[in-house]
C-alpha cells in the first residue's frame, strides 16, 4: 500500500500509527488485495483494507 494510503486510513482510524500484519488476499488476477493492518494509539488492535 501506498504511504498517502497509510496515512489516509491511519487519519481515518484516529490512530497514532499504521503498520503492514500481512496480506491475506489477492483479488481479481492481481487488480487489489486484501490486506490486515495494526493499529497503535486506539482502542481497536487491527484493521482489514481492500486496496
């Protein structure tokens, strides 16, 4: 994921930092992913992005 991303969702989630946990899916022959995210700073541990 892009660092404009990160910080998108990471604004989005009211966060304090974002980090990259793994990937968990591919989609569509290469055209997205689905991937699991930490989050530091909030009361939720992680989150999953479709990008």
């Amino acid at each position: 994921m892009n660092n404009n991303f990160q910080e998108i969702a990471r604004e989005a989630a009211r966060a304090d930092q974002i980090f990259h946990i793994e990937d968990i899916q591919t989609l569509w022959s290469g055209y997205g992913k689905i991937m699991r995210y930490g989050l530091r700073g909030v009361d939720r541990e992680r989150v999953v992005i479709s990008a």
